[in-house]
C-alpha cells in the first residue's frame, strides 16, 4: 500500500483555506490605503492591527 506523503488532514473544501487566506490579505491592503485597522482573533482574542504593524488587544465586553 502507499502511505499518504502529506501528513495534513485533506479538507472537502480546500479551496475556502485559500479563499480565507486571500480575503485576510486584502484587508490589510485596504487598512493600509484607507489609514484604518483590521479587528481579528488571535489567541483567543479580539485584536487591532493598524497599518504601521502596530497590534493592540480589544477590552473585553464584560469589562466596558
């Protein structure tokens, strides 16, 4: 028998890995332009990214 050479899952919908990828570098191409920020999870929480690199946590809801 042949072994599976790639140890990663194989997904049904492929193409969304791709799609999702493309769609999270296209913010940042227009954060940039338009001088505004991009809001994104990242370990588990809500986070800023400015165009300058610049990212900055959300405060939580149940504290504001």
């Amino acid at each position: 028998m042949l072994e599976d050479q790639n140890s990663a899952p194989r997904r049904k919908f492929a193409w969304a890995d791709k799609w999702v990828k493309m769609t999270g570098e296209r913010a940042r191409i227009d954060a940039k332009v338009n001088n505004t920020y991009i809001v994104y999870e990242k370990n588990g929480k809500l986070v800023k990214e400015f165009p300058n690199g610049n990212v900055v946590p959300l405060p939580n809801e149940d504290q504001s």
